[in-house]
C-alpha cells in the first residue's frame, strides 16, 4: 500500500513520445490533404479572373475602337504568352499592317497564358492568333468587336481553362470557365460555365 501511494505522488504527469508522434502524423496528413485542395482552387480562381478581366478588356477594345472611329488590332507581344497588346491600323484597316505603337495592353498573371482557341472549343476565328491579328472595327451601334470567335486561357500546364468568346447571335463577349477539358464535346461550349 505504500508502494502504491509513492508511485502514484512520484509519477510525472504528461504525453509519451509515441502519441506526440502520432498527432504530429495526422496532422501533416491533413494539412497535405488540405494543401492539395488549397492548389485546385487557387488555379480555378486565378483562371476565373484572367478570363473574366481579358472579357472586360476586349469589351473596352471595342468600345476604344468606336470611340476613336479606328480600327484597332490585338496579338500576343512575340515571347510573352501573358500580354496582350493593341495596336491601331492605319494602313489596310484588316490588321495585315499595324502600326508599332502600342494603344493598350492586358497582361494576365503567370502562369495563366494566352493558348490557341482550339485548345478551349469549337471557334474558327482566334482573335488573338500569332499569324494573324483580328481587327476591331467601328461600327454604329453596336460592338465592334468581331461578331465571332474568342481567345482561350489555359493555367500553366493543368486541364483548367477560361475562355472568351462572342456568340454570332449576341452583341457581347461571354467569359466562361471549365476544368478537366479533354476535347470530347467540342462541339458546342455546354460543357462550359459562364462567368
């Protein structure tokens, strides 16, 4: 009995090394976990906003282009997948001459960049194509943004895409979103979110 009660006075109260090790385990498990999730949806959200400010961005294009009565162009500056610049025709009024001042610029943060329209649908015309430029051109009354075709933004090198297109049948750009796109139903753009 008295062994006992000098034991139970004498022993020190607290935490064996293998159950510290075992809640330090579990928590980088779920902090990797978590981790994991936090990278998804920061390239969702970054893609959203680059898609959603290059649509603000044509939009402005447009309206630049009637308000200068001037036929504005868009391309990729040459090495620089993130920037878009715009440049105005004088020449052909059909972007095959663009001046080398630059009017605008848009420059989407790394590593979002600027892809070919294939990689994202079913759109013939690239606005802004590497061989060849599309021209923004005033019209009374409505946008002067070309009445088809779109850009397509891809982040970095995942399956995460955003896209801004123009309908034939509406007078404005869509900018929409999609994630995991394999090309199976390009076709048409129902397997996208509109932003």
């Amino acid at each position: 009995m008295v062994f006992a009660k000098r034991t139970a006075c004498c022993a020190k109260a607290g935490y064996t090394l293998v159950e510290v090790l075992v809640v330090v385990s579990i928590m980088g498990i779920l902090s990797a976990m978590g981790v994991a999730g936090l990278q998804g949806a920061i390239a969702n959200a970054r893609v959203k906003d680059a898609a959603v400010n290059t649509a603000a961005f044509v939009e402005r294009v447009a309206n630049e282009s009637n308000r200068l009565s001037a036929v504005l162009c868009l391309k990729i500056e040459p090495g620089n997948p993130q920037k878009v610049i715009v440049v105005k025709d004088d020449g052909k009024k059909d972007c095959s001459s663009p001046s080398d001042g630059i009017v605008d610029y848009l420059e989407i943060e790394p590593p979002n960049q600027y892809v070919e329209m294939s990689h994202c649908g079913p759109v013939t015309l690239d606005w802004f194509g590497q061989s060849k430029q599309v021209a923004f051109k005033p019209r009374l009354g409505i946008s002067a943004a070309p009445p088809e075709g779109g850009v397509c933004i891809q982040y970095g090198s995942r399956d995460v895409y955003g896209a801004v297109r123009k309908d034939p049948g509406k007078n404005w750009v869509i900018p929409m979103w999609k994630v995991n796109h394999d090309g199976s139903q390009d076709a048409n753009w129902s397997n996208w979110v509109e932003l």
